[in-house]
C-alpha cells in the first residue's frame, strides 16, 4: 500500500478515538464562549500513521509526498483535486490553522485525557 499526499507530510494529523467523544462533550462545557476545541487523541505524522497501519495490518505500506495536480489525475473530474486542496491545507496550515489563539486542545481542557503512545487515548473516570 501506498499512500500519497500533498505537502510536506511534516504536520502532525489529529487521531480520534470514538470512545473518546463524551470527554470531547466535556471539554466543550469548560471552555469560555469564542473559543473552539479540536478534539483528538493523538498527533501523527502521515510517515508514522503509515508505519502503525503496517504495523497493525500487517499489510506492507508506506507513505510518499504528493502533489495536487497528482492527486487530480488519480481522480479527474474535481474530486482528485479538492481531496488534494484539503490535505495541503492541512500540510501548509495544520488543521487547526496553527497561529489562531481560539483554538484550545481537548487534552488541555479534560484532567481526564491522558495519552499514551501512538494513536492510544485512556481515560480515568
């Protein structure tokens, strides 16, 4: 397997765990109005994402730098495109658009998220 994406792979991807979303709830009612929480386990870069799924599937994969005009060739007719304008968004701007001060982390609101290794959320009720 092989996955491609556009921009630098640099920028660590938001990981959620569904089991995770009542402490995400929470973490929303603890925060003053104007503020938004991005809600995650844990940050993976794409590389290391790659490496886990291998891991895990015991599939072969591994992850290679992209490019939209790429992506719009695997998938003609604007879908190709608009899912490679997404992920070098990501990329250029992270997915919380780094520098915006009205983002606050689940993890820094909740007591009770605690991470442990890759893409691993546990919580303490």
């Amino acid at each position: 397997m092989l996955l491609k994406v556009p921009g630098s792979g640099n920028v660590p991807i938001p990981l959620v765990v569904p089991t995770d979303a009542g402490e995400f709830v929470k973490a929303l009612t603890k925060v003053p109005p104007g503020k938004n929480v991005l809600a995650f386990g844990d940050l993976l870069l794409w590389s290391d994402y790659v490496k886990l799924w291998s891991k895990i599937t015991g599939v072969p994969a591994a992850f290679e730098h992209s490019t939209v005009e790429a992506m719009n060739k695997l998938a003609p007719g604007g879908y190709g495109e608009e899912i490679g304008e997404m992920y070098a968004y990501a990329q250029d701007f992270g997915y919380w658009a780094k520098d915006d001060t009205s983002v606050v982390f689940a993890k820094d609101v909740s007591s009770n998220m605690l991470r442990f290794g890759i893409g691993l959320t546990c919580l303490f009720l």
